[in-house]
C-alpha cells in the first residue's frame, strides 16, 4: 500500500513555499524558510480550538532563551482541514529550545504575543479512508465549480474531466490513502507578523475533542480552498514589496526575483493555470494527497 501524490487544482496554484514529504527546518537557508517563522523547536505547548465554525482560537507557549517563555493568543478566521474540523487539538514538544535563535537575541524575537488573522493548511495529518469512487465524485464535484468560475470552454472542460478521471482511477487500482492535505500535522496561519508554519511529529498532537460537524458542500469546500490562496497571495505581495523596499533602501533598483514575482501573481491569480508543482528536475513534487 502506498499514499498517493496530491494533484493540486490548476486555478488555485500550488505555492514554491508548500512542501509534502519534505520539511524545511528555520535553519534552511532556502526560499521556504525565508518567507515563513517556523518556530517549531521554540514550541512547548499550545491549543487551537475549531468547535466553532469559521474560527480557531487558542494559544501557544514559545521558548525564548534569557527570556519568560512567549504566549501567544490565537483569534484567526477559517477552518481546520476535514481531517480534524470542528476539534479542538492540543499540541506539545518534550523539548523545547531556542535552537534556531540569533547569536544575540531569540528566534522569537519580534512575533507577535496576539496571533490576529487568517487560517492556512491546519491538519493532524490523518486519512479520510481509501481512495474511493465517492471520493473521486466529491473531488469532481469541486473542479466543476471552479471550472465554472473559470469560464472554461466546453472542450476545455471535456479534457480536463478525462485527466482527471484518470488520476482518480489510478489512486483508487492502487489502493492510495486520502488526506486531506499531508501525512503529518501541518499548522499554518497569516498574522501581522507574517506567515508561521509548524511541522510537527504526530506524537506531538491530541485531538481533544468536539462535536460531529456536517459535511462541507463542495461550493464550500472551494470557496475555502480560495480563502487560503488569497491569503498566501495578500502575503506574497506584501512580501514582494518588501524586498523590493530593502533592496531600494541598499542602493539597488528594488529588483525582485522574478520567481516571487511570478509565484505572487500566481496566488493572486494572475496568471496562466495548468500546472502542477515541479522539482528543479521537473518532475511532479510529490506529497499533497488530495486531488483538486
């Protein structure tokens, strides 16, 4: 048995910053490590709280080295994935440390005590079962949608349906599980602060609890799927034009890399649709299960 490789959906794009199977840790000198905190060896403790649709509450302990650990408040807009949605989840690390930090301060240094914005990817990592047809139904039903909005021609829309059709068979042949989004618990969020990212063992996360929720329709389901891409896009731009700024600021032109550049259009969805996420070698990255 094996899990099967996400195809994300060609009009929400697949962001460079996104991994799978891959963690990036905050000492990466890498594209991913710069555009998000991941504080994950400063974690200690925390809880996020999804037991009241459209809203995750909660808090988080930071470790600071010479320093009172950080607490942070949580009060973000949006949804866990469906693997944990309407849950409250707690999290811990047996060992935190201030690993990552600069040689004359904290890694923390400057992230906010009041965590205020938006939802990303939040998932505990667990499966939604098998890959079945009524999956593959489900997951048809929310192309179509964004094909509509997209105004694809009737050719287009034929195509697209018998590629995808054909994804969708070779997970179910395969026996292939189903996330939501990957195999490990993924935490992601917007504040003022920017944009945080914890990846964590499974070990460190409990579902506490919560109440059955019902089903999201799939015009639901997109219209989040759409809230988390405008959000990773708002970030993007700010993100360009501070770089542009600090580039300005050391005597450069405020030249970007054009792939920043290319990557913010994209969230912002400007531009062409149709790809899917890539290695440097050009093959599919592997990883994000849940094919839109």
């Amino acid at each position: 048995m094996r899990s099967g490789t996400r195809y994300e959906r060609e009009e929400i794009q697949l962001s460079l910053t996104r991994r799978g199977r891959v963690k990036v840790g905050p000492e990466k000198s890498t594209m991913q490590s710069i555009m998000a905190w991941r504080p994950y060896s400063n974690l200690i403790d925390g809880e996020l709280d999804n037991r009241v649709s459209g809203k995750v509450t909660g808090w988080m302990r930071f470790f600071r080295t010479g320093k009172q650990p950080l607490k942070a408040i949580f009060d973000l807009t949006g949804d866990f994935h469906e693997d944990i949605r309407g849950k409250m989840i707690r999290l811990r690390n047996p060992e935190p440390s201030d690993k990552y930090q600069d040689r004359k301060g904290t890694y923390m240094e400057g992230f906010s005590p009041v965590q205020r914005g938006v939802t990303g990817d939040i998932t505990a990592g667990l499966s939604l079962g098998f890959w079945s047809n009524a999956i593959a139904e489900k997951l048809m039903a929310q192309n179509e949608l964004i094909w509509d909005e997209a105004g694809l021609s009737q050719a287009n829309r034929e195509s697209r349906r018998r590629d995808y059709a054909e994804r969708y068979r070779k997970h179910i042949k395969a026996g292939d599980v189903f996330y939501p989004y990957v195999e490990y618990p993924y935490i992601e969020w917007y504040a003022d602060n920017g944009r945080v990212v914890l990846e964590l063992d499974p070990s460190q996360v409990e579902i506490v609890g919560g109440a059955p929720v019902e089903e999201k329709t799939a015009r639901e389901l997109v219209a989040e799927k759409r809230r988390r891409a405008t959000a990773m896009g708002s970030f993007l731009g700010s993100l360009v034009i501070g770089i542009s700024r600090q580039n300005r600021g050391q005597g450069g032109y405020g030249n970007v890399p054009d792939a920043l550049v290319e990557l913010g259009c994209r969230r912002g969805g400007r531009a062409p649709t149709g790809e899917r996420p890539t290695t440097k070698g050009g093959t599919p990255r592997a990883g994000r299960q849940a094919a839109l």
